[in-house]
C-alpha cells in the first residue's frame, strides 16, 4: 500500500531538480541488474549467472540531494531465435529499444571476462546504437578484476571503441619494465589527455591514477612495473550515423563519451560512476518521490527473486518452463510477511528436480529468497514454496 501511494502521487520537487534517465544496454548476463541494484545500494532487480534473468524493463530510482537518476534495467538485448529457444515474453525483443527512446544517457555493459564475446560489440548492441546515434553513451567495462592480465584492458579500449573516444583518435604507446612473474597493468594507470573543459573532472574514464588509491583492489598484482602507458588523443572526424553496411566491419562504437572500468559484483568503482551520472543531470521535475526505489511492485520484486533462485538451481532449459503463482500475501500478528507462492513446473522429472533429494533444493531456494525479500523489504519475511505439475 505503501509503495502504491509513493508511486500514485505527484513526486515531491526540491527547488531546483535535475533528473537523468539511464539506459543499461548490452549482451545477456554482462552483469546489468548487479550494476543497477550497486547503484541503487539495495537489491531490487533478479541476478543469475543463466542468461535472460532480467525479463522486462524496470525501473530503478536514485535520489541524491537535488538530483534523481532512473535507471532503466533491460532485459539483454538478444534475437528471435533465442527468445523462441527459452520460451521468453515477445517483449524482450521491444523492451530495450523503449528504453533506449526514453534515455538521456546509455550506459553499454561489457563483461571483460568473457574471452568469447568481449572483444566486440554484439551486432544488437552496435544496431540499437547506431538507431539512436543522437543519445550520449558511455563504455563500461565489467569484471575487470577477474581479468589477470590488465594490459588487455588497453586492447580492449582499442577494439570496442574502433579506437576513437569522445571525438578523439586513441593512440596506444606503452613500454614495460617488469619482471617475468608477471605482465599486468592497473587500469588505474591509463591515463587521459586532452579532456574537454565540461568533462566532470571526478570520471576515471582513461584517468591518470591517483596516488591516494595505489592500493585500489583493481590492481592487485604488485610486480607490475610500467615505465610509460598513455593514450594519445588526436582529432577524427568520423560519420554519425551508420547503417547495416558500416556496422558488419565494426567491432565497437566510435561515439563513447567516456569509458569505466569496474567490478559491479563488489562494488568496486561503482560510487566513481554514480558521481559521475551525478554530474550529468540536467534541470528537469523528478518522476518519482524521493521514497520510491523502483518501479516495479512488492510482489514483482519477490517474483524476481524466487525465480533467480530457480535460475542459479535449476539445469540448463528447465527454469525457464517454470510458472510462478502466489497464492498468499498477507501480513502476521507480529507483521512479518507470509507469502505462499506455487512453482508450477511442466513435467514431472523438472518437479522432481526442484523439490530435490529429501526436498533439499526447494527448501534452499525458499531460505535464500526470504533472506533477500528481507533485505529488500527490511522486514521480516515467511516463504512458503509448492511444487505442483501445470495442468
């Protein structure tokens, strides 16, 4: 009731507010719920290591003194194919695009990690990108500290950017002095050059490292030695828009405003982006009061949770044919929260497997989504799950 009247009245204004709308766009499972609940400093959206976790736009609400940022979590951009493959809602074909229209920055996610997919844009990134040329974005590079050798960062820049940032040519120079334990490189010790004068001097895109974090857990190899590595900026004037031609030789985006590194998991160089999103509001009403958080419900919320649960339990195509039905919703004598929630699952060798042997599996899954709901709710919460086969 609470959360329905927050998000039915006028938002309260602050004298002069500024709002900014944010687009988290990239390839499924790139880490774009973990960076939106960093964000947001609690967990709101579902977060998996399976794929499609994120089933529909929702929105996220920061609210920092004068300013608020929304920010649009979005299902991973993918294909028909796919949405056919894992029996997904035809929406997540349409979702990312909507938010892409109502954004005013797009933030594109990329897991460093993947050695498979990192070194390029997908082609849904680069087209959903080049359909909206006129919208600033900005690179951010994900799991970065379970990248062992970080002078790949360097290469990476180079190809996700087709070597152009911010209207300038990068040029890559580097020479090492370093032992042979090790060839690594602290993304903290790119440095930047010719910034422009309204370039929020807080943004560690490409930035010169600070002395005050030489102990920062994104370096965490100590031989390292680097003698000389900088980008050398020089003017390139490139077309703005690009069609299906130009985009099945580009590999990255030419029209980044700005490039992050962090590890969203654990929070690291979170609060440096948060600034620097901070920074970019502009002078416009507030969409929401300050109390809200997210769009979405109290029973959307705990939705999502049970169902990542299913997602990190469940094998392979299995918890994606799985039916969610809550059955209750009330509030205890004590105002504990008692939910009653049926998974209703097609066949019964998938029953079997998330009940569990001695119903290991399904009792784990209702402990570990009521520790979340509480988190989420900050109240206390009973979770009650049923396993029946879909008639």
């Amino acid at each position: 009731e609470e959360q329905n009247r927050l998000l039915r009245n006028q938002p309260d204004q602050p004298q002069n507010p500024k709002v900014l709308r944010i687009a988290i766009i990239g390839a499924p499972n790139a880490g774009k719920s973990t960076l939106s609940n960093q964000l947001l400093g609690r967990k709101v959206f579902p977060v998996s290591k399976k794929v499609h976790t994120t089933r529909c736009k929702a929105r996220g609400v920061v609210t920092y003194e004068d300013t608020q940022l929304i920010i649009l979590d979005t299902p991973g951009l993918t294909n028909p194919y796919k949405v056919k493959r894992h029996n997904l809602d035809k929406t997540m074909l349409t979702d990312p695009w909507d938010s892409m229209k109502h954004a005013d920055l797009v933030l594109v996610l990329v897991d460093a990690s993947d050695h498979w997919t990192r070194n390029s844009l997908s082609r849904e990134v680069l087209k959903c990108l080049s359909q909206f040329p006129q919208i600033p974005s900005v690179l951010v590079l994900n799991k970065v500290d379970l990248l062992k050798n970080k002078f790949l960062l360097l290469q990476l820049v180079t190809e996700l950017t087709e070597g152009v940032v911010n209207g300038k040519k990068l040029e890559v120079r580097s020479a090492f002095k370093q032992d042979s334990s090790s060839s690594a490189m602290s993304p903290h010790q790119i440095t930047q050059v010719s910034p422009p004068e309204n370039r929020a001097p807080e943004s560690h895109c490409l930035q010169e490292a600070d002395q005050a974090q030489e102990g920062s857990s994104l370096d965490n190899s100590s031989d390292e030695r680097a003698s000389e590595s900088r980008l050398v900026a020089e003017e390139a004037q490139g077309p703005k828009h690009y069609g299906a031609r130009d985009r099945k030789r580009m590999t990255g985006w030419p029209c980044f405003q700005e490039i992050f590194m962090l590890a969203a998991l654990h929070g690291e160089e979170v609060d440096t982006l948060k600034r620097y999103l901070l920074m970019q509001a502009k002078p416009g009403p507030w969409e929401f009061h300050s109390g809200v958080l997210t769009s979405q419900s109290p029973q959307e919320i705990c939705d999502n949770i049970i169902r990542e649960k299913i997602l990190e339990y469940l094998p392979l195509e299995v918890p994606y044919g799985v039916t969610q039905v809550t059955e209750v919703w009330e509030e205890g004598p004590s105002g504990e929260l008692l939910i009653v929630q049926s998974l209703l699952v097609p066949r019964k060798s998938h029953m079997m497997m998330l009940i569990g042997r001695g119903g290991q599996v399904i009792s784990r899954i209702a402990q570990e989504a009521g520790q979340d709901l509480m988190n989420a709710f900050l109240c206390d919460v009973r979770l009650k799950l049923k396993v029946d086969l879909k008639t």
